[in-house]
C-alpha cells in the first residue's frame, strides 16, 4: 500500500488525483513525513511524499516532489500515457507555467498558449493524462480575472473538475484535515 503524505497543497491535490484515477491503494497522512521514520529526505518538509511497500518483493520506494510522483505513479499503475513527466516529452509551455503558478508570476502567456492548445483538443495532450492532473490543481485555484478572456481554460477546468477522481481527491484532502 502506498503512503500518501500531503499539506493541501495544489501538488498534494494532484498527486491525489492520479492516486484516484489510477485506482491505486493508499492510506494518506496529513502532513510532512518523519525523515527517520520513512527514509524520505523531504527538503524543508514539502509535499506530495508518496512511500510504496510492495509486499510481493518487500522493495519500499520513497518519492517526493510533484514530477518525480506523478511519474512513479504512472510507471507504477501503468496509466495515463502518453506524456511522461520525466521533463523531455512535455511541452514546455506546461512545465512554465506549473513553475509561474507556484511563484504566484503573471502566466499570462503561457495561459494564452494552454487556451490555444485547448481550443483544439479537449485536454492539454489531446486526451485526458497526467498533464491535465499536474496543471488542473493550480489552474482552478486561480483568480477568476487570470483567466478573464481564456474562455478554452475555463471550459477545461470545469471539463476535469467534474471528473469523478477529482472529487473523490478533493474530499479524501478535506476529510484529512
């Protein structure tokens, strides 16, 4: 069973989208992980931290930071393909602009590339992945003027938001805490 550390932030929010989606088993727990306790060197205890005992081979995995458990969690459920978030197979507008929203920087042009992406396809890549699961937590929680005129964006946030995992994600947080 995988534990889930979290502190409720937008990549704790989607780290818990993708444990949803894929179906995985995990147990959360709220807050930093204990370094001694779970091997995990969590610099300035930031979340998502994702720790994986398979019992099958008694291997234990320790993960932390968005990309790195995104990835894991895609290898490891086998979901969510095409894109990769090993920084080589993303467009490099969505890796920009997860890094302007977490500095709180005006994303404008990168939110008028996302729009122009979206008004050809339904998601980021075209279908549904963990693109989508990375940039959704951070977008939805933007103030409704950034996306004043990004008419694609806003239909996207509501398009995954009504998704069933995402529910399911947002609840599992709220109840934690």
């Amino acid at each position: 069973m995988i534990e889930f550390y979290f502190q409720r932030t937008p990549d704790d929010y989607a780290v818990a989208i993708m444990l949803e989606d894929a179906g995985l088993d995990y147990r959360c727990i709220s807050g930093a992980p204990d370094t001694a306790q779970t091997g995990v060197d969590s610099p300035s205890n930031d979340t998502p931290v994702i720790v994986d005992q398979k019992p099958e081979t008694a291997i234990v995995t320790r993960i932390n930071g968005l990309i790195d458990c995104l990835d894991y969690l895609q290898q490891r459920s086998g979901y969510f393909g095409p894109a990769k978030l090993d920084g080589t197979s993303w467009p490099e507008p969505v890796l920009e602009l997860i890094q302007s929203a977490r500095k709180a920087d005006n994303a404008d042009p990168h939110l008028t590339w996302l729009d122009r992406q979206l008004a050809r396809q339904p998601y980021v890549s075209g279908d549904y992945s963990i693109v989508d699961i990375a940039l959704y937590p951070w977008l939805e929680s933007l103030p409704e003027e950034a996306l004043a005129g990004l008419a694609n964006v806003s239909l996207w946030i509501d398009r995954v938001g009504q998704r069933a995992a995402v529910s399911r994600a947002r609840q599992i947080l709220a109840d934690q805490l």
